[in-house]
C-alpha cells in the first residue's frame, strides 16, 4: 500500500523558549553542568539529524536535479 508522505512540522518553539528563559539562579553548580551536558547532547542530536537530512536531499537533488 503506498503511503502519502509526511508532511515536516513547523518549529516549536515553546519548549526552548521556557528552557532558554528559565531563572537559572535557582540551581547549584553541579545542575548548572547537568544542564549544559543535556543542551551540548541535545545540539548535537539535532546536528547529526540534521547532517542526515542535508545528505538526503543532497542525494536527491543530485538524482534529480535541485529540489529546494
């Protein structure tokens, strides 16, 4: 059965933007670098997402000329 394809959904920016305006004064130092060690984690999930989805458009648009 063919499948229609999945639309991409646009950016939430809800969750960062709690996270990015958060009273950071209320942790101690060893939650301030828990913080950081999930954000740097979190980066870099989102770049290696992101690094799959260049690669396939890439791959695309090389089989079938420039798609975006």
């Amino acid at each position: 059965m063919f499948e229609e394809p999945v639309e991409p959904r646009a950016f939430n920016r809800g969750a960062l933007n709690e996270t990015t305006h958060e009273d950071l004064e209320v942790y101690g130092v060893s939650e301030l670098e828990e913080r950081i060690e999930a954000l740097q984690a979190e980066i870099a999930r989102t770049r290696a997402f992101l690094d799959k989805k260049r690669a396939g458009r890439d791959a695309a648009n090389a089989l079938f000329g420039r798609l975006d």
